[in-house]
C-alpha cells in the first residue's frame, strides 16, 4: 500500500468542495450514477475495516459536475488509481474518464475508458504535485478545453461547431465521427430537478394569487357597501372593478343603485386604487 497516496486521497476529501467549488465529488466505488449512494465516510471506514481490501485505497473515483461553460448542468466520473508498478509520487497516477464525453482532450471513443486523459499537470509531472492538482487540472480541461492540441482528431475545431457538438452530446443525440451519445446522467438530475423546482414555484404562485385574491375580494366587498362607492376609487379602478364575476357576487349585497353598473371585466390580481382626487368618510357600513 502507497501511504502518501492513501493520505492524499483522506486529505483532498476534506478538501474537495472548497478547493473545487463544489463541482467534484469524491468516493472510493463507482456509485455515482445509483440512486442510493455511498458517502465517503462511510465508504472509508468500511475500507479501513477490511483488511483484504486494503489495496483498493489505491483507486478512487471523482465525479466532476462544471458550474458553468460549455459543460455546464453534465457530470463525468473519473477514475485516480496507481498501480504496483507506479512509484507514486515520482510517477504520475493513471487517470481515466468512464462516462462518454465529446471533448478534444478526453478520449472515450469505441469505449476507451483507461487512461484516456491528456492533462499537462500529467504529462509535466513533478513528485511535488499532489491529487489536489490532478483535480485542478480536470476541471480546467472543462472550462477550457485544448483543440488545438487534441488527443483526439474527431473532434471539431471550428469553434461553433465544437460548442454546438458538445451540447449535443449531453443532451443526448448523434456527432458525426462518434458513437450515439446517449443522455449524459448528470444533465438528467438536472432536468428532473428543474421540473421539481418549477413545480414548487408554481405552487407558490397560485397559493400566492389565492390569497392575494381571498383578501382584495373581502375588501372589496367592505368598501362597496358605501354609498358614496364610486368617490372612494379612481375612474381607471372603477372600471377594474365591474366584472362579469364581481358583478355576480356583489349583485345579492350591493345596493340596489349599484347593481346594474357593474357589468364589464377585471383580471383577479387587478389593484385597487383609492381616488386621491376625492375624500372619504367612512361610515358604519365599515367598522
């Protein structure tokens, strides 16, 4: 077992959403494509109790989800693993995407899936470097990814083309020169959370309006008892005022002079604008 790695792979746990900004994840199994997922606690602790298993501390894998640019709302699972053969720190570790991607730097193409990166923090590799900057350096190869030195050559260089390839390719659908790219999983929890998000706006709006419309109605039927009614609004809200269904229910109480006026049509969130131009005493119709 390769110490200073396993003490890296404890350390950048801690450290992992700050030093990413909350855009990487990090476990010791591949669950992050499951519904019930093993958090690294856990999943460390129950490493550490398996003496047998102690080997597979050598291999982790990060999940990266980019806030923003052309990769943002996708997420991609990469493997960080050194083998018996790696004197780590002195040689790199071995770094591999699994989730099919549409990138010039990132080789997925006929399912290849091992050591299929082309990282400059690997490939300039110092026994200094840290897993820290093995994680740096993935999240820049989203934010800026390097057509002009492509690992490989599949992968559109005109700028718009390459833009419009990569969101293809999460939204799922067909790159010329590339297998069908199937929905990525991270923009489905994506879209499954805006619905949820939209949904829970819309609840919040029409509970809103009702109670919005709950409270102009009683106010409304307070102030329309008076019998100066048509000083106490302004011309505009008078008209706001007599509505096919306001007319309905006011008809049984308003007065009798009032009833017949009110015939034409208000939107229910409609405001109610006193008449600043005339005075009003109230009387005891209104306590």
């Amino acid at each position: 077992m390769n110490t200073l790695f396993q003490k890296q792979v404890y350390k950048l746990t801690r450290r992992i959403d700050s030093i990413s900004n909350k855009q990487a994840s990090i476990l010791m199994e591949n669950d992050f494509e499951q519904k019930e997922q093993t958090s690294v606690n856990d999943s460390l602790e129950r490493r550490e109790s398996q003496d047998n298993d102690n080997d597979k501390l050598e291999c982790f894998y990060l999940e990266i989800t980019p806030n923003d640019g052309p990769y943002q709302n996708g997420s991609w699972v990469f493997r960080i693993e050194i083998t018996d053969e790696t004197d780590y720190p002195v040689c790199q570790p071995l770094v591999s995407c699994l989730t099919q991607i549409y990138h010039p730097n990132i080789d997925t193409t006929y399912g290849n899936n091992h050591n299929n990166v082309c990282l400059s923090t690997l490939n300039d590799w110092e026994p200094t470097n840290t897993l820290d900057d093995v994680l740096q350096g993935l999240l820049f190869l989203f934010y800026e990814p390097n057509v002009d030195d492509p690992l490989t050559s599949n992968v559109s260089q005109d700028d718009d083309e390459f833009l419009t390839n990569v969101r293809v390719s999460i939204e799922g659908g067909i790159v010329e020169d590339f297998d069908e790219f199937q929905q990525n999983y991270g923009y489905k929890k994506y879209l499954r959370l805006q619905q949820k998000l939209k949904r829970e706006e819309d609840e919040k709006i029409f509970q809103n309006h009702n109670n919005s419309y709950e409270l102009d109605s009683k106010l409304i039927n307070l102030l329309t008892k008076e019998p100066n009614f048509k000083q106490i609004f302004s011309s505009d809200t008078l008209d706001f005022l007599m509505t096919e269904p306001f007319s309905q229910q006011q008809t049984a109480s308003s007065p009798p002079h009032l009833s017949h006026s009110l015939s034409k049509t208000v939107t229910k969130d409609s405001p109610i604008i006193l008449n600043r131009t005339n005075s009003y005493e109230p009387t005891s119709a209104i306590e």
